[in-house]
C-alpha cells in the first residue's frame, strides 16, 4: 500500500515547498486539488499538472489522483501526467428524491465511460455525507453496472463511520469497485443546545484514533484481503490551523498499527 495526502489545505505554498514538506512527512504522493486557485488551474492542466507531476517526482512523489472535474480537458492533462484517478462525489437534489438523483447520476456516470477508455483514467466516486451519495451500500448500488476499470469506488472512512458502518462489512460490500480508501475520521457533534426545539448535529473531523469509524479494523481488513491499492489522508480537521500538526500523526498512528499487523495471514 502506498500513501498520499490531499494538498486542499496547502493552497497558497509554492507546491515544490509542499512536496518538501509531504516528503519529509513520510507520505509516497499527493492527491492534487485541481480546481481554480491552486497551484495549477483547470483550464492549464494540460500543461501545469505535468509540470506538477515532474516537481513532485523530483522528491520521490507521484500525483495519485486529482480531486476535479471531469471535463475532457482535466482527463487529457491525467494522461499527460501519469495520474489514474480522477476524484470526484456524487449529489442528490432533494426536489428530485434520491431514486431519480441516482438514474440521473447513473446516466452521468455511463457518459464519462468514454473518455475513461480513450485517457486511460478512471474516475473514482466517493460516499460523503449531506445531500450526496452517502452510505457504502448507496456507492456499491450507484456503481454496481460499471467496470471499475473505468468508474471505481473511493471509500471515505470518516463518512462510513458517520453513516454508523461496521468498517469490514462497508469494505466488503465495496470491495470488488474499492480502488483508493479516504482515511481520515470524524463524529457527529451537537450544534443545537437542549433547549432548542430541533436538534442538530454536525460533523466534527479529528483524529484517527478519536472517530467514528475504526482504523485497526480498517487496516486490518485492507491487510488480510491484501489491498493493493492506495490510501489517501485528506488532512481534514474541524480545527485547521492545527493541520501541519496533525497530518503527520495521522501517519504514525498508521503506521503504528500497520507493524501490528505484519505477518497476518491472508484471509
């Protein structure tokens, strides 16, 4: 298993500062945010992500994926790269009800399928909580008539958790689309007082070791059903200025648990 990060929270450092910084964290590469206002612009990708890629291979990292749109333009810039993940989430409009919101993404899907074949990049859906694709079960049932050659899986840990999933059963319902694991964490936070008529809660994102969703059990399944895929940390905490503070515990948690687990059997 390989190891990225998402740049998200890095928006305004040189990148070559960046994959200094990501390199001396210990992580493999990066998960690029290739969107308006980053170190490279949608509408130049097809020169600036190259040019991404060589800095980043110049300290031992590679570009893993792209969180982006699906544009034709943003695909060609992959290839160009060596990038074979394009990222991206799936919504549901509440006016239209989750069953037609899903034909509707159905159809999406099945017209990026194309450019899939002819860039050789997949696009990689992830489960997210809100008014979008949510629940392991909702991903699998979105992806189920696509190759995930093409159209993959991106299990997000911290949304499982949230959705109440049991991680090795959410990994085993997904395994066969799974091409890259989101792990970060989080848990549902009160945003309303006692005495407010409607209770809400909201998402509080943290620490591996302090959420929802179990990263030794997570590891452990990805582990003895030999995953061969990669594992992004999104670097996302409610409390950002503590980032650059968390991003490389994150890491060593991992790793932590990872020389727990050598030797384990295959299951």
């Amino acid at each position: 298993m390989k190891f990225s990060i998402f740049t998200k929270p890095w928006k305004h450092i040189p990148f070559e500062s960046l994959c200094q910084k990501i390199s001396a964290w210990g992580f493999d590469g990066v998960e690029f945010p290739l969107r308006d206002g980053y170190q490279a612009q949608p509408r130049t990708a097809e020169r600036d992500l190259p040019a991404l890629a060589k800095t980043a291979a110049h300290y031992g990292l590679s570009i893993m994926s792209v969180a982006s749109s699906t544009d034709e333009n943003i695909f060609a810039a992959c290839e160009a790269a060596q990038v074979p993940l394009i990222r991206i989430m799936a919504g549901v409009d509440p006016a239209k009800g989750y069953m037609e919101s899903e034909r509707d993404l159905i159809r999406y899907l099945d017209g990026l399928t194309p450019l899939c074949e002819k860039y050789n990049v997949r696009v990689g859906v992830q489960n997210h909580c809100g008014h979008m694709v949510f629940s392991t079960m909702e991903l699998r049932r979105l992806l189920e008539g696509f190759d995930p050659a093409h159209i993959c899986a991106v299990w997000d840990a911290a949304h499982s958790g949230l959705a109440g999933e049991q991680a090795d059963r959410a990994l085993d319902i997904i395994w066969d689309k799974l091409w890259l694991v989101n792990l970060k964490n989080a848990f549902w936070k009160r945003a309303s007082g006692p005495e407010s008529p409607k209770t809400l809660w909201e998402p509080y994102f943290t620490l591996g070791r302090f959420g929802m969703a179990s990263y030794e059990d997570i590891l452990r399944c990805l582990s003895r059903r030999a995953y061969k895929g990669d594992i992004c940390f999104p670097a996302e905490f409610t409390d950002s200025s503590l980032t650059d503070d968390l991003a490389p515990l994150e890491m060593a948690y991992v790793k932590e648990i990872m020389s727990t687990l050598e030797g384990l059997p295959d299951a």
